[in-house]
C-alpha cells in the first residue's frame, strides 16, 4: 500500500541527485566566454519582449503579463467574443494541447490571477525570430479552429 512510508523511486531517479554542475559551468565560461552567455540571455529577453508586443497587436491573443526576463504569459482570446473565463480556460487547454501532440513547440502554462495562461519560455540560444512568430501564428489559427469546433 502506498503511504507516507513507502518510497517513491521517481525522487530516486538520476536526474534529482545532487551531481556537481560547477565543472560544466566553468568549462562552458572558458570555452565560450561570458560574452556569449550574455547574449544568449539578452537574445532571450530581446524575442520575449518583441513576442509579447505581437501578442498585444493580435485579434485573437491576450498578454496577461508584461514579459518577464525570457517569459511571455499569454492566452487566446478572440476579439469580440463573448466567452467567460471558464471557456476561455478550456480554449487554451485544447489550444496548448495541440501545440504540445502536433510538435509544434514546447510550452507550459500557468495561472495568472486565476487565469489559465499559455507560458511561452524563450531560453534557447538557437532560437530565432521566425520560431517564435510561427509558433504564435499557429496558436492564434487553432484557438480560431478551436473556436469553430465549439
């Protein structure tokens, strides 16, 4: 029976031991230097702000945030419609949902305010501009379907 005694192997995995990364950072910093580590965070910044600006000129999409270091809070929410929170909860889970199965992107949500929020996180330093809008683009035309479906 499963209880407060009985240990569950997931907290066991390799993944939550406690290696020593300090070596990995160094080595990193002394390969490519700092400058690179500071432009990969400020190329992070840089496509949240600017993701969060097309989110604000949308028809379909809503910043529930301003974007914070790499991190864009958003959701769909169609112009005019008439959907109350509890639609618009499931709207983005459908949405979220189709994003994540079809390969599209990787990303989370949150709530904001007891809202449900697609999380867009902009950390990796090979992403570009273009990833960022077409994943927008596409999340924009499945709340649209979405919203037909319903």
């Amino acid at each position: 029976m499963w209880g407060a005694n009985h240990p569950n192997q997931t907290d066991r995995g390799l993944q939550l031991s406690r290696r020593d990364r300090a070596p990995k950072i160094w080595m990193s910093v002394q390969i490519f230097g700092m400058a690179a580590f500071r432009a990969a965070v400020a190329k992070g910044i840089e496509l949240a702000e600017r993701a969060a600006r097309y989110v604000e000129d949308s028809r379909t999409l809503e910043l529930m945030a301003p974007a914070s270091l790499g991190i864009v809070c958003f959701r769909v929410k169609p112009d005019g419609g008439a959907l109350d929170d509890r639609a618009l909860h499931q709207l983005n889970r459908k949405v979220l949902a189709r994003v994540f199965w079809e390969e599209r992107a990787f990303m989370s949500s949150t709530l904001l305010r007891r809202k449900f929020s697609l999380r867009m996180c902009v950390i990796n330093h090979s992403t570009t501009w273009d990833d960022v809008r077409e994943t927008l683009e596409t999340i924009e035309r499945l709340g649209r379907a979405a919203l037909a479906a319903s």
